[in-house]
C-alpha cells in the first residue's frame, strides 16, 4: 500500500496515521502542531492517505468563532486485522477494523499443558478460519497479531518460552506464520496489548501515564508511561503475577512459590468455591452450578458477591488483599494517573474492586491517593483483542 512512496514520504504518513491512532479523531491543525509540520505539508500527506483509503474525514468539530475544523480518522471500512489472545483454556481470534471495532470472533477450546504442535495446529486453523470470513465478507487484511505469555522477543516474532505448554522452546512463530499465510505477522505480550487497548479504545484515553492489571486465568500488568507502551529492554516486564505475596506458599507455573498468579486467578477462586461446596457451607453458588462443583463459572461467583453471599465475599476480600498491597507498590514506585482492573475475575465485580481501591487508597503515599483514579468495568469483551489489532497497525506502516 505504501511500497510506492520513498523512505522520508512513509515516514511522515506512518507518524500522521499514529496520530489519528493515538487520537481517535484529530484535525489537520492539532497535526501542524504535533509534528512540526507546514499545514501545506500535512494537506498533501492527508489527501495522499485519504486516496489510499485509509483515513476518512468524520464530523466537525465544535466552532470557537472561526470556521469549524474536519475530525480525521481510519476508514473503518478500508480492511481488517486478525487479532488473537491465547489464553489458558482457549484462543480467541477475531476480525478487527482499524477503528478497534470486532467485526467477527472465534474461540478454540485449548488445555494447560497442551503440546507445542497442537497448539500450533489449533492456531493456524483458527487463523484460516479467519482468513476465510474476512475473504467472504470481501476486506483486506492488513496482518496477523497474536497476543501471548511469558518470555518473548516480539521484534524478531521469536517466543522463547510459553509455561502454559509443553516443549514450547524458541518457537520462531512470525516465520512459521508469515510463510503460511503470506501476511505480515506481529507479536505481542498478551497484557500489553490490554494496554494498548485501554490507551487507544477504553479508560486510558488522553491519559499519559497509566497501568494496566490483568486478572483472569493469569496476572499481568502492562505500562503506559509518558504517553508510550513501556516495553523494557527485553520486553518482559509488568510481570506482577510473578512476584510473591504468600511466603511458602503453592508453586507457581514459573516454579516459585506463593506468587500472585497462585491466589488472584478464576482458577484460585473456582477451587475455594468448590473446597467450600464440599464442606457444605452455605452459598447461593450452589443453586447456580446444580449441584455440579465442575460446572461451576468465575460469572456465578461474581453474581454471588454481588448479591451480598457472605462466602464468596470472603474469598473476594482475601484476594483483594493480595492485589491491593501490590498496586499500592506500584502506586507509590510509578506514580500511575490511573489503575485500570480488567479481566474475568474483576470486570462486573463492585465488591473485589471496591476493597482493592479501599486498599490503594490507604497503603498508597497520601499524595498519590488523592490524585490517582482506579477503574474497572461491567463491559465482559476483552480489551486486548483490539489492543492486537492497534499494535498491528501500529508496526504495518513502520514496516
């Protein structure tokens, strides 16, 4: 798309569409001033990207006397990207367009401690699965991103180690996929691209410094500092599910004991229900699983507590003590403007989040508590599925 433009022209328009990314919407006046730029200049790169379709004028803005300015943003109608998170139990894919809106998604059922080549198969057949609908629907696909685990080197596409499968070990997954599929192809840390998500679609929105916990089947935590992901020197950080709360506690799946991962997960939370469910206590989670403690969903827990079940709430206040001592660290360490909770266990649960932020906010430096916002959300759709497809668009015009 743009391989006819030279080296200084690809740059401009890729730090233009970063903008428009980074803005939702923006106006050729606020990219004169971001980018230093003549307004002949951005003119002339703006009509070049709307020739190629990829940027739309939208509605205009609100007048301050003077004539009213044009919003730009990405043609949401020029393409998709197939966006994929591998969890624990699944792998979730899903057609994306460039305004970070799901236009199709499957789920793979998967298992802990699959081999390394069904997990592969399984992920190339749900990529085909993709490829196919975007094909029928007749869009472009711009790339391919996969949001995963553990230690990786995301510029190079190489996963060196995924805990959640067997003889995972240096997997060169952008060369395996970009052969097989002749697109381009992207990694990223599944809970950095939580991150993104927020930054450029939800809560973190002209927000400059925030972080972003993860609590579902894993604990995670991405970074936006000064405006920016923060990636590390290896791109390995935010690792707080790996850092330890209970001394001497169970053995994590990274081989240390009493880590967060090990007493904030659904998995955590769903085996204190059922140890309490055979020790006849009294809950409404019974009624809601039958009978059945393996039928049992992290959904009916969160309803319970909701309703005011005393049990699952003490399960809930346990766990809020683990992860509120930790962010008031994290508080008093970054001095985030925000903390945003999202996953299974959080998203809809107004008990876990308001003692989590009780807990920040009386652990934390007193001047940091009064300025910091915690939020979480009722919204169940996961944020870092579009949080993939920004990060593809992000490096597709890089490329």
């Amino acid at each position: 798309m743009l391989e006819d433009y030279g080296n200084i022209q690809k740059e401009r328009m890729e730090h233009i569409l970063n903008n428009i990314l980074n803005s939702r919407e923006i106006t050729r006046g606020e990219l004169v001033d971001k980018l230093n730029l003549s307004p002949s200049t951005i003119v002339k790169y703006i009509n070049k990207l709307i020739e190629l379709g990829l940027v739309r004028e939208s509605g205009l803005n609100k007048s301050t006397g003077g004539r009213r300015s044009i919003f730009l943003e990405f043609d949401p109608e020029i393409g998709v990207n197939i966006a994929i998170i591998i969890n624990l139990s699944n792998i979730h894919g899903a057609l994306v367009n460039p305004s970070g809106t799901i236009i199709e998604e499957l789920y793979t059922p998967t298992i802990k401690g699959i081999s390394k080549d069904e997990l592969l198969n399984l992920l190339f057949i749900l990529i085909e699965d993709l490829k196919t609908k975007a094909i029928k629907i007749d869009k472009r696909i711009f790339g391919i991103g996969l949001g995963m685990g553990d230690y990786m080197d995301m510029e190079k596409g190489i996963s060196h180690e995924y805990l959640l499968a067997r003889d995972w070990k240096e997997v060169r997954i952008k060369e395996m996929i970009e052969s097989r599929f002749d697109l381009p192809f992207f990694l990223i840390n599944d809970i950095d691209a939580g991150a993104l998500g927020e930054k450029f679609y939800g809560r973190g929105i002209k927000v400059e410094n925030f972080v972003c916990i993860w609590l579902s089947e894993t604990v995670g935590m991405g970074m936006v500092l000064n405006d920016r992901l923060y990636f590390g020197k290896k791109g390995f950080v935010g690792e707080i599910g790996h850092t330890n709360v209970v001394p001497n506690g169970a053995i994590c799946t990274c081989g240390n004991r009493g880590c967060l991962e090990t007493v904030a997960t659904t998995s955590f939370v769903l085996e204190k229900c059922r140890e309490g469910i055979e020790s006849d206590v009294y809950s409404e989670i019974i009624a809601a699983c039958d009978g059945d403690i393996n039928q049992l969903k992290i959904e009916d827990v969160i309803t319970a507590s909701n309703n005011g079940d005393r049990f699952v709430r003490n399960i809930f206040l346990e766990i809020a003590g683990y992860i509120g001592g930790k962010l008031s660290d994290i508080a008093n360490i970054l001095n985030p403007e925000a903390i945003i909770l999202r996953g299974s266990i959080i998203d809809g649960n107004s008990f876990l989040f308001e003692n989590i932020e009780r807990i920040i906010k009386t652990q934390s430096l007193s001047v940091l508590a009064d300025t910091i916002k915690v939020e979480y959300t009722d919204d169940k759709s996961d944020i870092r599925i579009p949080g993939v497809s920004s990060y593809i668009l992000m490096n597709y015009f890089r490329r």
